[in-house]
C-alpha cells in the first residue's frame, strides 16, 4: 500500500467527504466495471463522477467508435490525454474518474495519475471480461467487428500488453462479481488504511 493511497484513504475513511481535493482514478480493461464501480464510490463519498468516455462523446458529438473511424485511435488517445491534464489541473472538487480501458497505456497517463492522485486497478479475469462483453461488443469501438473466438483472443493479448501499466496501480481491486462487493472490499481497505496510521 503506498503512501499516497494510505493518506488519501486515512481521510476519506474518517469522513467520507471532508477531504480537500481528492482524486481517485480507476483503470482496467473495458467492462472491468469502472464506470459502474465510479458512480457508486463517488455516491458513497459525496464525489463527483467523470466518465471519461462519456465526456469526449459529449464533447465530439457522436460516440467513441464514430470518432475512431473517421479521426483514429491515434486522435482519440490525444482527446484521452488532454482530458486528463484538464482532471488533474481542477483543484476545486473531489473527483472519481472513471478512465477509458486505454487510457493508463498512452503516453505518460499513468505517471500523471499516480503523481497527482490515487489510482485504483479494477482486475476482472479474461473469463469475466469476455462474459460482459460478448452482448455489449457492438458498443465498443476497438472489439465490435469481432466473433467470439476473436474477443476471447483480443482480450488476452490486450490484457497481457496492459497489465504492466495496470499493476502499477496504488491499490488492485478484483472485480469478477457485482459492483457492491467491489465497492464492499474498497472501502473496508480504506478502513484497514485508517487503522494502520
């Protein structure tokens, strides 16, 4: 556990809300359950919540794989990366980020998130994964195209070539169930983080 994850953690264990300035980055692959896991941590904190998919969909006017087709992916990882400068830059709120499954991969993204806030690897296992996104592929850019021999492959290249970004995470939290217990082993963490102060 680093420093930073237990100083942060300490806090919003104690309080809930009273911290000043908190920002908490979820990372994984898609369908690990960032967006999900988000809104519900931000609720139990009193945060706020960014998707960042939904802000650069909102922002372009059309829906990721729309922007991928006729941008690239190389355009849509420069709107990712100036998304998160823009994050990392407000100082007024306290935030969850829900980041895109390639985002933490890009750049220097992690080093950001790991400087300027604390960093939570949602780890959901290739079986999982490949189960919540056979009947939601049509809805994700980079694995639409693909039969299911082609997911289960896609996600474990991919997995095996971002998990070394992933595992620099402060604090991995597996995520092959529901939501709430997810949410349940985060925040009993935060009390364990409280209690070793």
């Amino acid at each position: 556990m680093t420093i930073a994850f237990r100083a942060i953690f300490v806090n919003f264990a104690d309080t809930y809300s009273d911290c000043k300035t908190v920002k908490i980055f979820l990372i994984g692959f898609m369908a690990a359950g960032k967006s999900t896991v988000g809104r519900a941590l931000a609720d139990r904190l009193g945060f706020d919540l960014v998707d960042t998919d939904i802000v650069i969909e909102e922002r372009m006017g059309k829906p990721l794989a729309e922007v991928v087709a006729t941008r690239g992916e190389e355009f849509f990882r420069s709107l990712e990366s100036a998304l998160l400068d823009e994050i990392i830059a407000s100082d007024s709120v306290n935030i969850v980020v829900a980041c895109g499954g390639g985002m933490p991969c890009f750049g220097d993204n992690m080093a950001k998130m790991l400087t300027h806030g604390t960093v939570i690897y949602l780890q959901s296992s290739e079986e999982a994964l490949f189960d919540r996104l056979l009947g939601d592929k049509q809805h994700r850019f980079l694995i639409c195209n693909k039969n299911a021999d082609e997911l289960s492959e896609y996600i474990r290249t991919t997995l095996a070539l971002r998990s070394r970004y992933y595992c620099k995470a402060d604090l991995i939290v597996a995520n092959n169930g529901t939501a709430a217990d997810c949410l349940a082993d985060i925040m009993r963490r935060a009390e364990l983080a409280r209690l070793l102060r």
